[in-house]
C-alpha cells in the first residue's frame, strides 16, 4: 500500500503562483462537473489524477506565502480537485497532539525557569556578558537583522531569501533521509519551494525551525580545521585597527547563523505554515521553542564558565519540584474548595 506524499513548501510571496493555482483548479472543476479530466497543474505539484493512479496518494503543502494557498488548507473549502477530503482521523490526530502541547507547557515552562536562572548566575557571578564569546556572538546576531530588517524595509523582502528556501527544503529533505524516508523531488525557486516525501513526520516537518542548518555546516568545518591545525593557534586577523583572533571570527559567523535562523522563523511562522497545520499549530509551536530553547542552552553550557550538564540538570530537577509543589497546592486548594462548597448545611 503506498503511502501519502506530501508536498513542503517554503518561501514568501507566493501572489502569482496562487492566481494560477486558482485558475487551474477552477478550470478542473468545471471539467469536472463535465465529466472530463481536470488539467494537470505543475505549479510544484503532481497532477491530482497521477496522483491517484499511485495508491490515492494525497498532496499536502506547505507554503511561506503571505497568504496560506487555497488548495492547501486542510478541510476547507480549497481541497484540491481529485484530493480526498482530510479524513476525521486525521482531524482528531491533530486534536490530540495539540492537547499533548497543553502537557508540554509545564516543560517549556521549567525550561525556560532554569535557562534564565543558569545564564542569570553566569552573568553576574562568572561575567559572561564580558566574555569575548558572548559578545562576538551577539555582534554577528545584531549583523543579520539589521541586514534581514533593512531588507524588509528597502526591497520589501529580506536578504538571501533563496538561500533560505534552499535551506528550509534540504532539510526536510535531510531528514527524510535520516528517517530512511524517500525524497521523489526537491524544488527551490527565488520565493517558494517544494519536496516531495513519504515521511511527513513531526521531526521531518518541523526540523527546518529547530536549528539552523549553516550553524551546523560552520561546527562541521571548525571541528575539520581543528584536525589539522588548531584555530587557537592561529594568528590573530588585524581587522578595522584591531586584531581578532579566529576563534571570534567563527562565533561572529555563528551568530550571523543564530540571527539567520530566528528572523527566518519568526516571520514564517507569523506569516502562517502549513508545517505547523499539519500538526497542529499549538503543539507544533510549542515542540519548537522547546528545541530551540535546548538548542540555545546547549551554546550555553559550552559557552559560559560556571554552567554545566551536571549543574543545570540539578536546576531543572529542582524547578519541577518546585513547579509540581505549586500545581499540587493550587489543585488540593480547590479541591477543598469545591468539597466545602458541596458539602450539606448542618443545622
């Protein structure tokens, strides 16, 4: 039995394509309702009747448009012609996974305590705001948006938007990979893009906006470089009257990288992702601050003296004590509360 395809998109301003999607599904119906065979759109998908003549494969999309595509919403009105209808089983999938979100909050919340307590410690009582890390890596965060913010407000679009796309498809594709999945199509154009997979995953679906992909290629090519001639080593670069070692200039490129993949999120995901439909949008949201938030937390435990694995799991494991305590305090509360308030009136 085959299983569904999906289509990801990724990429903004989508207008034109949209118009002719439109067209074209219009043009099917009509065909439709005539007893004949609809036109075989090629808009980075597959002809709906090739599609069923595989196993009744489904087309999902995913798209960084400012306006979500028609024919990629999910039980609505813009089902594309010869797709099924979402089923309900897929409908109560959704439902569940974002009720799992709902149990997922005490996590993130937990997370988030015991991150701002560790970075909090590290930076009044070790000064890693002082640190030539931290500040080289807060210079290459302020680099990229101001670039990705003057982009916006000169052009309308922000730098190295195909970079971005291309980015945003290969890894969906990656991990389809790793998921020993089957990539049939990898599409990038200058505003959107597309793959064709049969391993919709959560992991496949959101990896994109859990990590930056040009993060992890700088970490390949230092840990390379390393193996042959230590960056500590080397000499320092004489840059603007001042000399910079290559260690800096690394972690310089490694925010420029962080700042490239929080701008890129967060106006992709304000725009609306069916990425995050597919899942459900609230557990999808939630399942990505909680990596990103790892993510960030692993850079500081690397980073900052006086922070480490062994001390920031005491934080965690203490914060949820402290969280569970609370929670059970509330609950027993109105527990009591409504126990009183039921109990008969004794004379």
């Amino acid at each position: 039995m085959n299983r569904p395809e999906p289509i990801f998109r990724g990429g903004p301003g989508q207008r034109a394509v949209q118009e002719k999607e439109a067209k074209l599904r219009a043009a099917a119906v009509v065909s439709s309702s005539e007893g004949l065979k609809g036109p075989a759109s090629r808009a980075g998908a597959a002809p709906a009747a090739s599609r069923q003549a595989k196993g009744g494969r489904r087309e999902v999309r995913t798209s960084a448009s400012s306006a979500a595509t028609a024919g990629s919403r999910e039980g609505g009105s813009g089902v594309s012609p010869g797709r099924p209808p979402a089923s309900g089983t897929r409908v109560r999938l959704t439902v569940l996974k974002n009720i799992t979100g709902v149990f997922l909050l005490p996590v993130a919340w937990v997370w988030t305590v015991s991150f701002v307590g560790a970075f909090s410690r590290a930076a009044v009582h070790q000064r890693y705001w002082m640190t030539e890390d931290f500040w080289f890596f807060m210079l290459g965060v302020v680099i990229w948006l101001l670039a990705f913010t003057g982009g916006l407000y000169l052009r309308g679009e922000p730098p190295l938007l195909k970079m971005y796309v291309r980015i945003h498809e290969y890894t969906h594709a990656i991990w389809t990979w790793q998921s020993n999945g089957a990539v049939g199509e990898i599409t990038v154009n200058d505003d959107h893009g597309h793959i064709l997979t049969n391993k919709p995953t959560v992991l496949v679906t959101l990896a994109p906006y859990f990590y930056p992909l040009p993060c992890v290629v700088l970490i390949g090519l230092f840990l390379l470089v390393q193996l042959v001639y230590p960056l500590e080593q080397a000499p320092p670069l004489e840059l603007l009257g001042g000399s910079v070692s290559a260690v800096a200039i690394f972690v310089l490129l490694m925010g420029m990288g962080w700042g490239f993949h929080f701008s890129y999120t967060a106006w992709m995901i304000r725009k609306g992702q069916s990425d995050l439909r597919m899942h459900g949008n609230f557990f999808s949201l939630v399942v990505i601050y909680l990596v990103n938030l790892a993510a960030v937390t692993l850079f500081l435990i690397l980073t900052a003296a006086g922070v480490d694995w062994a001390g920031f799991g005491r934080a965690l494991q203490g914060n949820a004590e402290d969280f569970s305590e609370v929670v059970w305090a509330l609950f027993w509360k109105a527990w009591e509360a409504a126990k009183s308030g039921a109990a008969p009136v004794v004379n």
